[in-house]
C-alpha cells in the first residue's frame, strides 16, 4: 500500500462520513501533504511566499472533525458547570461534623407568696344587758374585737353597741360597745404611812347619776406630814380632791366631776378662827358646772371635804382673789359664805329626797 493510500485510509478512518450522505470520490491532496512533510525546515532561508491556491470545495468528510471538536467542547463546558453546582451545594459532611446542642439546665426560681385569708362574714351578736367579761368571751368566739367605752371593768354592764344585733359584718370586725360601771365602790384598804406622812380622807361620789349627791364614799390618800397643822391637812385634801379619783377607784364605780385638768387649780387656802377662804384659779371651772344637777354635785363635793376637818365653820370660796366672781359662775351676786349649819342642812335635805 503506498503511503498517499494509507493516508487516506487513516483520514477515512478517523472522520467517517456522517450517515446517508453520498460518496465522495475525491481524495485529499496526499502528495501536497507528504511534500510539505519532507521539506526540511530550513531557519536561515527567508519564508517562501506561496501563490494562493484556491479554496478547494467542502466535503463531509471535513465536518466530523469539526463536530467532534465542538461537542468535546460542550461536554467539557456541561463539566465544568457540573462541578460549580457540586461545589456550592452544602456538604453531607458538614452535617456529620455538626457539633451536638448545647443544653443549660436553669434551676426553677420558686416564689412563696402569702396565703390570702378571705375574712368570713358573721352576724353581730345581742350584747345588752351582759357583762363586759361576757360580751368579750362572746364576740371572741364569733371572730370578732371589743372596744369598751368609758370603762374596761369586767363587772361593767353593756347599755348600748355599735353595729346594732343581727348586722353581718366580717370577721376581725370591732364591735364598740358602751357600759355602765356597776357602783360596788369598794375601796382597797389604805397603804399604812410610812415616816413622814399621814393618811387622809378624800370624798367623791359614788356612781352618782340622779339630781340628789350621794352620801360620797371616802378614800384614802398618804400625803406630808408637815407638822401635823389642820391648814395642811386642809391644803392636802383640796388638792388630793381636785386631781380626781384614780383609774382604778373609777373602774369600781367612783365619780367625780375633777381630774387631771383641775389638779392645778388651788392658788391659796387660808383658816382664820375657823373661817376658811380657798382661792381657785379659771382651772377650777369644769364642763359640769353649767347645769343645775352639775352646780349641785359640784358644790356637795367641795363643801364635804372641806367640812369634813372639825376646825373648819365656815368656807368662801373666791375665784382669782375675788369672792364675786366665784358667785357668778353659779349666777350669784355678791359674796358668798357657807356655814357649817348650811351644810348640815343641805345633808339632811338631801337624805330625805333619797328616801323618797
């Protein structure tokens, strides 16, 4: 086979002609090929200038090479491509490296709150007539509080209460209830004097609500001796009378229309051959005077303490060193002096109307 054949063989060979085109008779240029392949290259020659040739008609035969180039091309490009879209999607070993969650445990913040306690509701009992000890155990067992007005004696006697019986109210309520002391005015036995005192006797009423003044009950008081002089005695008494019965002579029954606020009021007290002048400042004057049974009680007090020392006969009383002025508080005119026969007499007068 000689070699422009074998050529074509292998040009045949290598780029078949696509299926149902017609065959071709013509053969490349073999001797222009084995020609320009025998020629030495010649690098000191100057290149030869070649006439044109002209462009020998296509063939089929030159188009499957030129196929093949181009769809190694694309498959290359598809490549490629495939390999980007590889390499931006997200890698299954990314997941397997996935660090586990991390878990944190917070203890539970428990907050103890106060219970709340719903009051109940109860209805008020009937408390009149019962004692103060007896209403108190009562109201405790339904839930409810005491206030007790003038007095907190037990023997006390409720006369009226605040809310009325039978109103619902809730519990741990305060029920207000007034009493009246039961007068059993039974003073304790006086304290022995000790060196330097003396006991004396101060009168006050006892649990005294009508128009007419008690008998008075006496109590005892430990004051200075001073000598034992009846104008200390005298002194003494007053003053003890104007500081009002002790709380504890109150809760028993004992009344009295002085207290702390007249426990001032004595500015001077003289006794001249049984002639007694006291002398009162304007703390004298308490709310009770303004009304008869008030100026009646008033007076019975003060004259039965001061008579009561056998050195006095007579009492004037004078307000700011003025025995005028102390008429005029009972709507008096002029001076005003009290014998010890006056006294006697209002004594038995009030006797009689008490037995009446």
């Amino acid at each position: 086979m000689s070699d422009i054949d074998r050529i074509y063989r292998l040009f045949a060979e290598a780029n078949p002609a696509p299926p149902g085109s017609p065959p071709e008779s013509e053969r490349p240029d073999a001797e222009a090929i084995l020609g320009e392949q025998r020629k030495p290259v010649m690098l000191t020659q100057e290149p030869r200038t070649s006439e044109p040739q002209p462009e020998p008609p296509r063939s089929w035969r030159w188009r499957g090479p030129i196929i093949a180039v181009t769809t190694f091309v694309a498959v290359a490009l598809l490549g490629i491509a495939a390999l980007l879209v590889v390499n931006n999607e997200p890698s299954d070993m990314a997941d397997d490296t996935t660090l586990p969650p991390v878990t944190t445990t917070v203890p539970p913040v428990t907050t103890t709150l106060p219970p709340v306690v719903i009051p109940g509701v109860v209805s008020v009992p009937d408390l009149l007539g019962m004692t103060l000890a007896d209403a108190r155990a009562l109201l405790s067992e339904n839930g409810l509080d005491v206030v007790a007005l003038p007095s907190e004696a037990d023997s006390a006697i409720v006369v009226a209460q605040e809310p009325a019986a039978g109103i619902e109210v809730d519990k741990g309520s305060v029920v207000t209830v007034d009493v009246q002391v039961v007068p059993t005015c039974n003073p304790p036995d006086p304290l022995a004097p000790g060196i330097g005192e003396v006991t004396i006797t101060i009168f006050f009423e006892c649990g005294n609500d009508g128009v007419v003044p008690t008998p008075g009950i006496g109590v005892a008081r430990l004051v200075p001796e001073q000598g034992g002089e009846a104008i200390d005695r005298i002194e003494w008494t007053l003053r003890s009378m104007l500081a009002g019965p002790t709380d504890d002579e109150r809760a028993i029954g004992i009344v009295s229309g002085f207290d702390a606020t007249t426990a001032e009021a004595l500015d001077s007290v003289t006794l001249t051959d049984g002639r007694l002048v006291v002398d009162f400042n304007d703390t004298i004057i308490v709310n009770n005077m303004g009304t008869a049974t008030g100026m009646v009680q008033f007076n019975a007090e003060l004259h039965r303490n001061v008579f009561q020392h056998p050195e006095v006969d007579s009492v004037e009383f004078h307000l700011n060193g003025d025995c005028a002025a102390w008429s005029a508080l009972f709507e008096a005119d002029g001076c005003r002096t009290v014998t010890r026969a006056d006294w006697d007499q209002d004594l038995a007068e009030w006797e009689d109307a008490r037995n009446q």
